[in-house]
C-alpha cells in the first residue's frame, strides 16, 4: 500500500506497531517519514481492523490499481477484472465461537453501555468486526465461484477460540503455546467452502 509515494515509505516496524494498536488494549502508533526533498509526514495510526479486518478486497483493489497504472512489476495481467487469474491466500487472526460471545437472553438486559463493554469483552464492536471480515471473505468467495476460478481463494480462519485464546491482549506463555497447538489443530481441519 505505501508502494506510490515516498513520504508513505514507512518502517516495517511502524507498520507493524500501527496495525497491532486495537482500540482499548493498545495506544495508537505515533510516527512520521520524510520524502528525498526532506518534506515529512505524520502518521497517527491505530489498527486496520477498525477499517478492514479482512484486508483481501483491499489488496485486490491495491493490484488493480497497480494494473491500471500499467505496473508489470506488480502483476502481468492486462485488465484489473481479470481476477480470475488472481491467487489468494487469506490468513485470519481467529475469532471467538460466536456462542462464547453472545447470548440473547443476558444481552436484553445490557442497555447500551452493556453492549459497548461487557464481562471484559466489547460485543457491539466485535460484532461489527466480525460482520466485517465475514462479508469480505463471502464476496471474495463469491467471486472467484463466478469467475469458475475458486481453487485461487482460500481463506484459513479459525472461528471457533474459546477462553483466553480468543482475547487479544493475553500473552502469557501458556496461551502462546495453546494458540500455537490452535494453529497445529487448524493445519489438520478441512478446508470448507462458503
């Protein structure tokens, strides 16, 4: 994305730091870069996932772009609709089982503060995000269905963490461990279709 102008030519680190700044668990990344003229710019960055919490329609987007720019490097395609010639790999974070994060019965009770933060967890904005990265994942495999092309997508998502796996914020030596045999047991699953 930082590909087309030279004051968006950011540390690697930044980028990182940035896009790992969830609001209510970490700080927005403050940086700046300078363009070869020594003109600077200033980033005050929080997490993508506000924005896009499946980034692939963003980098179809991004390579269309480029395509249309008439950038070989980029992609050797001639026209951007050509996605059938696109390959994509989509790797989730995971996600928590939906029924560990909702319940119809307690949350009538909520009001809206209850739905903004609740037992530690923020319901209102994990379902807009989740809602979010789904509908990208559906309209991406719809497409490259219709475009007879479906063996070019597949997204990998665990959606199903229970417990401190699922929290973003828990980076205790057991919950690395345990998310790591989360991702060894996701390895083992079948891939499905949407």
């Amino acid at each position: 994305m930082f590909l087309s102008t030279e004051s968006k030519n950011a540390l690697l680190s930044d980028v990182c730091i940035s896009t790992s700044a969830a609001p209510t668990h970490l700080s927005g990344h403050l940086f700046e870069t300078k363009d070869k003229d020594g003109n600077s710019r200033v980033f005050n960055l929080i997490d993508g996932g506000v924005a896009a919490n499946n980034l692939t329609l963003l980098a179809m987007t991004h390579v269309s772009k480029q395509i249309l720019l008439g950038n070989q490097d980029v992609f050797p395609i001639k026209t951007p609709t050509e996605y059938g010639k696109f390959m994509i790999l989509s790797l989730g974070t995971g996600s928590a089982k939906i029924e560990e994060k909702f319940d119809a019965v307690l949350s009538s009770k909520w009001g809206i503060l209850g739905w903004l933060y609740n037992d530690g967890s923020t319901p209102l904005i994990d379902g807009f995000s989740q809602a979010s990265a789904d509908l990208v994942d559906i309209h991406a495999s719809v497409l490259f269905q219709a475009l007879h092309s479906q063996r070019r997508y597949l997204r990998i998502q665990d959606d199903e963490l229970i417990d401190d796996a699922a929290s973003v914020d828990v980076s205790t030596p057991e919950n690395l461990k345990r998310l790591v045999e989360v991702g060894k047991a996701l390895l083992q699953k079948q891939a499905c279709k949407v």
